[in-house]
C-alpha cells in the first residue's frame, strides 16, 4: 500500500500501529480509542526540515509554531490529544507525537513579543533570520508536544507545499480505526 495525504485516515493509522508496537504509550493509547465512544482524536501530518526534526526527537523543541499570512491549517483546527504525525521534508513518516496544549493568535505587535518571551526556548529556534522571514504572518499556532516516539520511516508521498496536513475523516464513526 503506498500512503498519501489522500489515504483515508484508516489506512495511515493501520501503517503507523505496526510501526508504535514497541512503544508502551502509543500501544495503550490507540488502544483506548477503540474502547472511547464520542470523539476520536484528528491526525495530522506535519512537515518538518533540519535541524528542527532532531529536535523534537532530542527533546530540545517541546513547542512546535505555525505562522501563516492565510488563516489555513492547524490555525484553530488542532486540539489537545490530537495525534502528529512527523515527515521529513521531502521524505518520510518518521515519528508520532501528542498535542498536549495550544494557542493561537491572531498576530499583532505584542503577540511577537509574547511568544518569543513565552516559547523562545521551547521552540529552539536556532535561524537568527527566523522571526524576521515570518513578521508577515497574520495567524500563529503553537503546540506543545508530548510522548514524542521515532519509528522505522513509511513513505508517504505528498507533493504539495502544505507544512501541516490534517488527514480526512470518513463518514463512520472514527474508533474502528484505531482497532487491530
């Protein structure tokens, strides 16, 4: 099976579960979701270049940023316990994370300063040019991430330009997918 932003949700959960069996908290957590009734969690795709990927994987970046000039996605369409998938860019599904909080804003002067005072060091920005290439953006979305786990690559072709996809649902209820 080759996996793609257009691959049901179904499709790229089955693929990720072979790959999170060694992982006690990613074993339990798909788990419980076939047993919740209600909501199921979204699952996204986020796109990720070096030296930021290693990163998140070393523990260094904890808070993940999304500036945009268009309201798009995750701005206000990610949410706590929502899953991440991690992809290289250019390459690979690599890893898995956890949306533990969010905030979004609506970008003004003082938000800039809020966030680099607030997430400076949790973002690990390490391009001194980073926040003078994003002083445009309109909409920012910052995540803190938790139960970060790298697994074995799984192509996945994606050949638009999105940083953030937010793989579709289908029209059953969710928690079937997440069962073996």
């Amino acid at each position: 099976m080759k996996l793609s932003v257009n691959s049901s949700v179904a499709e790229t959960v089955a693929a990720i579960r072979t790959r999170i069996n060694g992982n006690a908290f990613w074993k339990a957590r798909f788990e419980s979701l076939v047993s919740k009734s209600g909501s199921t969690p979204r699952v996204h795709v986020a796109v990720f270049v070096e030296p930021y990927l290693q990163y998140i994987f070393n523990g260094t970046k904890t808070v993940e940023s999304r500036f945009s000039v268009n309201r798009c996605a995750p701005f206000e369409q990610a949410a706590e316990g929502d899953i991440v998938l991690l992809k290289q860019s250019g390459g690979q599904l690599i890893g898995i994370c956890q949306i533990s909080h969010k905030w979004y804003y609506n970008m003004d002067p003082s938000k800039w300063k809020t966030i680099r005072d607030r997430f400076g060091g949790p973002l690990a920005i390490t391009d001194a040019s980073f926040w003078q290439r994003k002083r445009d953006a309109c909409y920012a979305s910052l995540f803190k991430i938790s139960h970060v786990y790298r697994f074995e690559p799984l192509p996945f072709e994606k050949r638009d330009r999105r940083g953030w996809v937010i793989l579709k649902e289908t029209n059953r209820r969710q928690s079937y997918l997440f069962s073996s």
